[in-house]
C-alpha cells in the first residue's frame, strides 16, 4: 500500500504509532476516498491519542476497552466539549476497525463505549425585520455596493452555503426560469429556486458585472475580477451587519441559510422541500430547523397569550 509521506507530525511517535496512523490516513485517502480535510482531522484526533498512548508506554496494539475508556475520561477531565470528546471517540471506533482489519489489533470498535450525546444547539437565526434591514445596508449607488446587495438578497433566498455561493458559475443561474443549478457538498448537483427580489437584484448586477472584467467563471467578483473568497464574504456579512445595527457576533453568511430555512417553515413550507433546497443528506439535519420554529413560537405565545404566565 502506498504511503503519503511523513509530516512532522508522525515522526515523533514511538512504539508503531506513526506507521499505525499513517496507514489509517492512506486507508481512509485511497480506500475511502475520504477527502484531505476529512483525513486531516482523523489524523489530528488520533495524534491526541497517541500523545496520550504513548505517556502511559501503550502501543496501537495494545488498546483495550481499559485503556480506551481510561483515555476518554483523561479527555473529560482536560475539559474536552462533549462534542469534541464525541468526535475523538468517532475516530478512535474508526482507528480500532481498521486495525482489526489488518490483524494488528485485539480490540476492536466495540471496545469504545459511545459517550451521551452532546446537546443540541439550536442554530442562530435572525428575524424578517433583521433580515430586511442586513439587506438594505449595501449602497447600491455604487457598483461593488449592488453586487453586495445581490448576493446577500441570493443567498437568503436560496440558503445557499458561503462556499456553494463563493463556487458559484455566472452560467449557473437561470434569471428567467428562477433557479440555480448548485454543486454542493459531495459534488452532488442540485436545483435551487429563488424568488423575484433575489432576480431584480441580479439583473442588476449582471448589467454592471462586465464592468469589473471578470477573470474568472464566478458569479460575484471583485474589482480584481477574481472570485470572492469565502473570507472576503464572511467580512462583508460583518461589516454590514454593523452598519444594520445588528450584533455582529450574531451574523454570519451561514446565519442567512438558518434564515432560509427557518422562515420557510414559519411559513408553512414542507421540511423535505426545505430538506432539497438546503442540499442535506439527511432529513435529521434539517430537523434541527423545526426546532427552532418551534422554540420562536413558544417565545412568541409566552410574550402574546394572556394567560402564558399562569
């Protein structure tokens, strides 16, 4: 099997563990096809370990339930978030597995006893009126200022992803038909709708686009004609944030997608289409909207009914 090479991570790691996470890493590249982010962060958690292994003379080898159950509750007890220490027991239940498998091991991914789950929380959402009010703060006087307006006007009404949005061809919008065609997560390719303000707002500034020069496919540029960046639009979401009065803490480009997602089913939309507009896989990860829904309108009776504080 092929090996990548060696980072300095791996070459401070006795007793087998470089090779051990290593092999993992090129299992989960070349077998799995996992990506080089995703293989990333196995291997980060996993070095973790490994730090810990190796201060109590553990090889890979030699992890048992004793010794995986004594490693997690080190990382309770470091402070770990149960979201942290839940991924850390992901990757390890992965590792054991792929050491079973190449008969290196004698415990397997059932010697990780599943932590609770951590608790969920409800993502950050911002009014109809909030909204209306980051949506007004670009000048659209000027040029730089309309195409602010029409990407954020899109990516409410689309609950597109800053990367989705940022990836984004010019040819991939369809102004007269209403929709989008998205390459999101997974390179799987999907159909989004948007309605007339988000296209009022995009002929607008695909009238003055050319005037940038583009040099590139993407929809939104910038003066150098090259594409935004993902961290080109996450400022802009801040600063105009700010000048909406709104708390910057509080806005980001993925709280516009929670907007999306939230006001459609304030009202009434039906959580499997706002499932395939979002792009998610899974129908639990949308769920988490129906919570939020459902958490405005408790506020919403407990402030309006006359008998809520009985």
């Amino acid at each position: 099997m092929p090996r990548p090479p060696k980072s300095p991570n791996h070459l401070d790691l006795p007793l087998g563990w470089s090779d051990s996470i290593r092999d993992f890493e090129t299992h989960l590249a070349v077998e799995r096809g996992l990506s080089g982010h995703t293989v990333a962060a196995y291997g980060s958690d996993l070095r973790i370990l490994a730090a810990w292994a190796v201060a109590t003379d553990l090889a890979p080898a030699a992890l048992d339930r004793d010794a995986v159950t004594r490693f997690l509750v080190a990382q309770h007890g470091e402070g770990r978030a149960p979201r942290s220490v839940a991924r850390l027991s992901s990757a390890l239940r992965q590792f054991l597995a792929f050491l079973r498998m190449e008969g290196e091991g004698a415990a397997g991914p059932e010697a990780v006893v599943r932590p609770p789950r951590p608790p969920r929380i409800l993502p950050r959402t911002l009014s109809e009126i909030q909204i209306e009010a980051l949506l007004g703060a670009p000048d659209v006087a000027t040029p730089l200022g309309l195409r602010d307006r029409a990407w954020l006007e899109l990516m409410y009404a689309s609950g597109l992803r800053v990367s989705e949005l940022a990836e984004l061809p010019a040819l991939s919008v369809f102004l007269d038909e209403g929709f989008l065609k998205v390459l999101g997560k997974g390179r799987k390719e999907r159909l989004v709708p948007f309605g007339e303000g988000a296209e009022h707002w995009l002929r607008r500034w695909l009238q003055i686009r050319p005037g940038l020069h583009p040099r590139c496919e993407a929809l939104f540029v910038g003066r150098s004609g090259e594409a935004l960046s993902r961290q080109h639009l996450w400022r802009l979401v801040k600063a105009y944030a700010l000048k909406a009065g709104l708390p910057r803490a509080g806005v980001s480009p993925h709280v516009l997608r929670h907007a999306f997602a939230t006001h459609l089913l304030d009202h009434g939309a039906d959580l499997r289409a706002v499932q395939a507009m979002l792009g998610h896989a899974d129908i639990s990860t949308t769920q988490i909207y129906t919570h939020v829904h459902q958490a405005r309108l408790k506020a919403l009776y407990d402030r309006l009914h006359p008998r809520s504080g009985e």
